[in-house]
C-alpha cells in the first residue's frame, strides 16, 4: 500500500528557491522547482531513498519526482573561471546563507512549505523597482554570472541593471574571468538568450560590461562600423545586427535562424576603414570569421551551416526578384533544399529579418520570401525518374533535372 509509506521528505527542513520563487513573485509561469534541504547530511538524505547527481556534488534527486534536492551550501571558489569550487554543507548552514551565495537578488528568494517567501536580500523589492542586483560580493565567483545577468535582461526588458552590479561586472572582465569561461557554457547561455523575447538586450549588456569584446569579438567590432545610409538608416553595423536579431524574434524564428541572424554581417567587422560605409564583398569576407566563432564557441553544426549559408547568401535572397531563373535555381541548389527542404524556412527567415531590421524600415514586405517558397516548391516537384525513364546517365540527369528546375523557376516569374 502506497498510502503507508513513508514521503521521503518528511520531517527534513526544505525551502523552493530559485527561478520558480521569481516566477511566482512576479507572476509568471515556471519550469521545474528546486529546492534546499537546510540540516541534513548525505547519508540522510540517500538512506531516504534520495540519489545523489554527482559524487562530490551536494545535490539529491528526489526518488520519485526527480526534482533537483540540494544540500544548503556555502561556495568558494578555488580556481579561475567555472572550474573549481569548494562546497560546504553541514548543519551550521542557514538558509540565508545558500540566499547568499546566489547570483542575482531576484534569484536569492525562498519559499518555505507554507508558502511564506523569504526574502533576506530584497528579491521582492528590485522587482517592484524592476532591477538586476547581485546579491552580495560572491557573484565574482562565477563569470558565468555575467552571462546569466545579461540573459536576464533579455528575459525582463524593462528591468536595468543596478549601477554597482555593472561595475562589479566590468571589474571581473578587466581582471580576466571571462577568459575563462569554457565554450560549452558560453553557447548554452548565449543560445537561451537568443530565444529570449528580447535577445538584443543579452549582447547590449555583455557590450556595456566589455565581455562582448573577450566572447564574441567579431560581433563587437561592428560596433562603430557606419554602413550606407540609403540602405541602412540606422547607419552603425552592430545597432543593425542587434536590430536584426529582435526582428527575428518578432519572426518567432528558430535558435539557428537567431544565430544566423547574429553573425550573418560579420564581414563588414573587415572592411578596411578606407572603403567605409561600403561593403562590397562582405558576404565572402564574412565565411571566415563566422566559422572560427563556430569553432570557437563549439556551436552545433545545424547552426553553424545556417549562419555560413545566410551570411554568404543573404544578398542574394534580397534580390531573388531579379535574379535570372538560373540563378534562382542555383541559390536554391547551395541552400541544398532538395536534399534538405527543413532549410529553407530559416533561411528565409533570416533574410527577412535582416531586410527589416533597419531603422524606419521594420515593417516593409518582403515579396522575395513568398517567391523563394514558391520557386523551391514548384521545382523540387520536378522528378528525376523521368529522365531516367528516358535513358539519361548520371551526369546528364543532373544536368537535366536543372534545366527542367530554370525552366519551371522561369514560368513563375512570367
Ligand atoms: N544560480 C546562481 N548562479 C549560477 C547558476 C544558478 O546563483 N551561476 C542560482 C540562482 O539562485 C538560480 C538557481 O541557482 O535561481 C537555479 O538556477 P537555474 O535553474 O540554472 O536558473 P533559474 O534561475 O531557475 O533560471 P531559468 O528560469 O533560466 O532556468
């Protein structure tokens, strides 16, 4: 009988804490809860059938729930960057100071099984008052912190960060942790924040901190670069692409289409100054530095393969209603829709974001997504089987199979 066993939980001293108090506090829906066993040792928690995540790691998951248990800690850190902490559990650990080791006020609230909120660093009031904080001289602990803040701001637009926080955060930058931060937690930050409401925010605050200049240098010299004002009204190439990537938020585009967003006009960070405001060549320019940011940060591949296409192709799909049928076919052909017919959509996506990311322009059409759909649809309906059927080889099927495509591209456009 189930009814008779014992709730594992029982009689342990345990508080929600973390995302899910924000959530509620500010009314927002939630992900999974965690919480904080405040007084109890590793061997009471795993003779309660509780299993512990890591072997040196303080936290438990529940048997039954699977939700994140933890130990009430003190941290220290013990070398550079994410690496190296010291944990320390035991009884003489409060609740509040697990609060304090937290990164951000509104992140350090607990609620307790009676669902009283407790607040020692004022979670509740920088809510009220819409402010990032750091909750006390422990955020340096974690440069991944830095990132954490600045995704949060994407998260909550109309909140700023505190001034003292901002200046905590340059002071870690100028003293090298952001050095340190392995690839894997800067792409799974920066990758959430992009798929955030407001993902301009994340790199608008890593910029103002200056650990946008140690991450993704390519992205921060655009900044200052001055593009064609007929063209770009906004004028300066990083506000433009900064600009892009909230419309492709608008767009409700995927993580690889943001990305590509992100990185698509990386070349223009290359343009000698003497040929400024022009670009000409950007697209090509542009291969190189997106594939050693991939590199780099370990980007998963689907992504990385979008951002070279739309960054070395973004040109093309804003011409698309003039280009030669052939060349559409081809456009077509380097995007590899007809093996991969899921790019397309992106790809496009991408592009249009791109066409309306610029100042006073954010709500022009753009025709040229509606004809590149039609263009891939009406010639990947062309089927290779007949000219086989006609007796054609290899080659001269591929070459066929082309024709057939510029021929079906070209009664579209009549
Ligand atoms: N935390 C922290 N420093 C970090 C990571 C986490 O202080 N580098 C703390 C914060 O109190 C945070 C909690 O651990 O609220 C849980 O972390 P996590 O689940 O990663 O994030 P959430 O704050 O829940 O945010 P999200 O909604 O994005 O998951």
């Amino acid at each position: 009988m189930t009814g008779n066993r014992r709730d594992p939980t029982d009689g342990l001293a345990i508080y929600r804490v973390g995302g899910t108090v924000r959530d509620e506090v500010m009314g927002r829906s939630s992900k999974d809860a965690d919480f904080v066993v405040v007084d109890a040792s590793p061997e009471q928690m795993q003779a309660r059938g509780f299993r512990p995540v890591g072997r040196d790691f303080p936290v438990f998951l529940h048997p039954e729930s699977g939700e994140e248990y933890a130990l009430a800690r003190t941290e220290r850190k013990s070398g550079h960057g994410y690496h190296g902490f010291v944990f320390h559990t035991g009884p003489d650990v409060t609740l509040e100071d697990d609060l304090a080791r937290r990164d951000l006020t509104i992140n350090a609230m607990a609620c307790s099984p009676r669902g009283e909120i407790i607040d020692p660093f004022g979670g509740r009031e920088d809510i009220e008052r819409r402010i990032l904080r750091h909750v006390s001289p422990a955020f340096r602990e974690d440069p991944v912190r830095i990132l954490r803040l600045a995704r949060f701001a994407a998260r909550f637009p109309d909140f700023r960060v505190a001034r003292k926080t901002l200046a905590l955060c340059r002071e870690m930058v100028a003293e090298g942790e952001v050095d340190h931060l392995v690839a894997e937690r800067v792409w799974q930050e920066m990758s959430q924040a992009l798929m955030e409401k407001h993902p301009a925010r994340f790199f608008e605050v890593l910029r103002e901190t200056g650990a946008l200049a140690v991450i993704l240098p390519e992205v921060d010299r655009l900044f200052g670069v001055p593009q064609v004002e007929q063209y770009h009204p906004e004028i300066d190439t990083g506000i433009h692409t900064l600009m892009v990537l909230e419309q492709s938020a608008r767009l409700n585009a995927s993580l690889a289409a943001r990305f590509a967003c992100l990185v698509h006009d990386l070349g223009k960070g290359l343009t000698p100054r003497e040929r400024w405001p022009r670009h000409i060549g950007h697209e090509k320019a542009g291969i190189v530095p997106i594939s050693e940011v991939c590199e780099r940060l370990r980007v998963p591949s689907h992504c990385r393969d979008l951002a070279l296409l739309v960054g070395e192709f973004h040109l093309h799909a804003h011409r698309a209603l003039e280009l030669r049928p052939g060349k559409v076919v081809k456009l077509l052909e380097r995007l590899d829709v007809f093996r991969r017919p899921e790019r397309l959509e992106p790809f496009l996506l991408a592009c249009e974001a791109d066409w309306r990311g610029r100042k006073g322009l954010e709500a022009r059409p753009y025709p040229e997504r509606d004809f590149l759909e039609r263009a891939s649809a009406t010639a990947t309906s062309i089927d290779a089987r007949a000219f086989v059927d006609r007796g054609l080889k290899g080659p001269a099927i591929a070459a066929a199979l082309h024709e057939a495509r510029v021929q079906a591209v070209a009664e579209l456009s009549r």
